[in-house]
C-alpha cells in the first residue's frame, strides 16, 4: 500500500480516526498502513510506547498521515481508560476502532491435559476481556459522536476445531484450548454490541483471520497448512486482512453489523 493509492469514495477514510490496538507489528502494523493509505489519520498503541512511538514515526513517513503513539495494556483498565482519554482529546474524535490486541500468548505449555490455569487466564484475560473494555471506552466516545466502527479481531480459532497432529508433525506448541474459548467470545460478543450500539450509529464486526505465514514457522507446517487450505496458501502478512479492515472502517460498509467477515483462503469451510 502506497501513500500515492487513490480510493473510491466509498472506501475513502480521509477525514477519519482510527484507533489500532497493538498497530506496532505484525498484522495491526499491516492493518494500521492500509487504514492510512486510504486515508485515516491513525492512534497506534502498543504496550511499550517506545515500540509505539517507532511505529507511529514509520506509517507517517511512509503515508503523510497524522499518527499519535500511545501506550496501552489491555489486561489493566486504568490503561485503557488513560489511552482512550488521551486518543479521544488527540482530534476531539475517533471514529474507527480495530481491535487487534491479542494473540497466542506466551511459549508455555500449551496442551489440555498440562496447561497452567494462570495461562488460560491471562490469555482470556487478554483477549477477550481485553477487547471488551477496549469496545467499551471506544463506545463511550463514538455514543456522544453518534456514529462510529468497531472491528474486533477474532480467529477462526472461535469458530472451529484445530487438528493438532498438524502442530505436533513439525513439533509445534499448538493452540492453547482457552484460545479458541477466547475468541469465540469474541465473536458472541460482537453481535451482541452490535444490537447494543446499532441505535447510536455505530457499527461493530469481526474479522476472524485464519493462519497467517511468518518466517519463524517450520516450513513443513506451512506446506501442511497449504495443503489443507483451499486457496492453497496461509495468509500473507501485509496483504491478506487490508482490504476486510478498510472496507468494514469505510461507508461501504454502512449498512453490515454484527457480521464475522472470514479471511482465512476458505481453511475453516473444507474438513
Ligand atoms: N497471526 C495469525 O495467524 C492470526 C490468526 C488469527 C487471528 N489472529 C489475531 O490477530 C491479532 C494480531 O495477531 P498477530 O499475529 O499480529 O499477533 P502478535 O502476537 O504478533 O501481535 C499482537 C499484538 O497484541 C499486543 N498485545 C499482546 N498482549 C497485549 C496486552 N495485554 N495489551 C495490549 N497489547 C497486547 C502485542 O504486543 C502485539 O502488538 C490477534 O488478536 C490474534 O489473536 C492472528
């Protein structure tokens, strides 16, 4: 995505804030340039601001857009609550919410039988308790504005099962099982905000990626995960979730609440 891209009106987000959760690396990193590039002035948070701050220098220079740096750690509220104070005096607004906070958790052991319930908790804690007081502080603001977006990453962890003998052939860690707990929390979550802040004009989804491919994957789990995807390939970092953002952020997407928009090459629909 280059700053120089030209979007239709209805993809356009000039004139727009947004807010991404975790926007320093990775897929919010991809996520945060792709709402730029069509146009959005960004708030990217990070728990180290430090790592924030070096994001933010990057999609300004490389987008000509406002970016604001900030810290927040979604598993501490007074954080959360500090970070959307400070985001919602940035401009006076924010219109776009990505939820992108999360992930797998840390390296500890992962499987049913040996998991460490602190483990369990913290992810949960993490990724859907999280999200929520996120949805919560962003509604707060987007309910005076009358009108707002909130995306919530999800997975197709939530919404299906994991073979693990996948994970165990390249000796893997696997997904933990609170993952998945996790996540379909988020999605249930999305749909009923979704009837709570429809009356007040705002929109709330999800996006539930599937695998997506990173250099520290063993190969032979990304040739497994191809094999077993029907568009033949895991997801690609810097592509493969820019146009599902933009496009449930734009007014392309006036009319859809409470949809879980699947990116995952088709993994979760072949058994
Ligand atoms: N990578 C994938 O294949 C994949 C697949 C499906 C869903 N997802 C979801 O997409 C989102 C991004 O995934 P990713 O692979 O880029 O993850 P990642 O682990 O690389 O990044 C997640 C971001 O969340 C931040 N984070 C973690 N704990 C936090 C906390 N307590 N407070 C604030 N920030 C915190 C991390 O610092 C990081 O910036 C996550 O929600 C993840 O669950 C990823």
């Amino acid at each position: 995505m280059n700053k120089k891209a030209e979007y239709p009106p209805l993809f356009s987000l000039k004139g727009r804030i947004a807010l991404v959760t975790g926007g320093a690396k990775h897929l919010g990193h991809a996520m945060a340039a792709a709402l730029a590039a069509a146009g959005a002035s960004l708030i990217v948070t990070s728990r180290s601001l430090q790592a924030a701050r070096l994001a933010a220098t990057a999609l300004a220079s490389r987008h000509g857009v406002p970016v604001l740096p900030l810290a927040l750690d979604q598993t501490d509220i007074r954080s959360v609550a500090k970070a959307f104070g400070a985001a919602g005096r940035w401009q006076g607004r924010v219109d776009i919410l990505v939820n992108n906070a999360g992930g797998g958790g840390n390296r500890r052991p992962r499987d049913f039988l040996s998991r460490a319930p602190r483990d369990a908790e913290e992810l949960m804690q993490t990724n859907l308790a999280g999200t929520l007081h996120c949805c919560q502080e962003a509604a707060r603001i987007m309910v005076r504005q009358g009108q707002g977006r909130i995306i919530n990453i999800a997975s197709i962890a939530g919404m299906v099962g994991r073979d693990r003998r996948m994970y165990q052939r390249s000796r893997m860690n696997g997904q933990a099982v609170d993952y998945a707990a996790a996540k379909a929390g988020v999605i249930g979550m999305t749909r009923d905000l979704a009837a709570v802040l429809g009356p007040q004009g705002i929109t709330v989804n999800a996006i539930s990626p599937g695998g997506f491919a990173r250099e520290d994957l063993p190969r032979k789990f990304i040739r497994d995960y191809s094999a077993r995807t029907p568009l033949g390939r895991m997801g690609r970092e810097d592509t493969d979730l820019c146009g599902a953002v933009v496009f449930l952020a734009a007014d392309a997407s006036a009319y859809v609440t409470g949809h879980n928009l699947v990116v995952d090459g088709g993994f979760s629909i072949w058994q």
